[in-house]
C-alpha cells in the first residue's frame, strides 16, 4: 500500500509540473482574459457576457500575440513581444515554486532560491514555446544571379 501511495504521489507531482509548464504560455492572455471579465461584469454585462467577453478577449490576446511573433520580421520585436509573454509567466512560476517549496523545504532562503530558479525555467520554457512560432525562410540569394547567362 505504500509503495502504490509513493507512485501515485511521484505520478501526481510530475502531471503538476507539467501542467505548470505546459500552462506557462497563456499567463498573458489569462491575465488578459481576467481584467476584461472584471471590467465587463462591473459594468453590468451579466454573467454569461462577462464569460463570453473574458473569453473572447483571452483568446485574441493570444492568437495576436502568437500571429504577431510569426509574422514580424524584426528581432527587436520579436524579442519585446516573447517578453512580454515570458514575464507573468516568469511571474506566475516563482510563485507556484514558492507555494510548493513550503512543502518540503523549512528555510525560507531556500524557498526563495528555488521559487527563482523555478522562475526563470518557467519563463525561459514560455520563452522557447513562443519563439517556436517563428517563420524561417528559405535562405535569400544575398544579390547573387540565379542564372549568370
């Protein structure tokens, strides 16, 4: 019986970790999602439409954010974009190691190193699956002629 508590146990600890990385990319359109579900119900849009609004908006945040990372061609952007997706996802992953950490670890200044390991991993994870939407292009000829003759 405690060896089918221990597998349980490792089984359950590792689905959260990944659902914690796996759910790192949409802390943004989440984040967005929340504050137009927010202002929407203050305003009296009901429950349905605040539901309806928060999704809608949370889904927009996102597919704009990931089109805008596919399409641009300027690293800058790119990077300015990736950040401001991998920063609440930085954000929201220190805090969860920081939670979790109360568990197994008594030293607070542990808790603290490994909540900011935990969120740089989870903000470069963010990072990575952001920058994977990128376009690359056939190599462009540089000004070299196709066909010399």
């Amino acid at each position: 019986m405690l060896a089918i508590g221990l597998v349980l146990n490792t089984l359950g600890i590792g689905l959260f970790c990944w659902a914690i990385f796996t759910l790192a990319v949409y802390a943004l359109p989440f984040f967005v999602a929340l504050s137009i579900g927010m202002i929407a119900f203050q305003s009296g849009a009901g429950l349905i439409g605040t539901l309806l609004l928060a999704t809608a908006g949370g889904a927009l945040a996102l597919v704009l954010g990931q089109i805008a990372v596919a399409i641009t061609r300027s690293l800058a952007l790119r990077i300015a974009i990736a950040a401001a997706f991998a920063a609440p996802a930085a954000v929201a992953g220190y805090h969860v190691v920081f939670a979790v950490s109360d568990i197994g670890v008594p030293s607070l200044a542990w808790r603290e190193v490994f909540a900011c390991l935990g969120a740089v991993c989870i903000g470069l994870t963010s990072w990575t699956r952001l920058m994977a939407l990128t376009r690359i292009g056939p190599l462009e000829a540089g000004g070299l002629v196709d066909n010399p003759s």
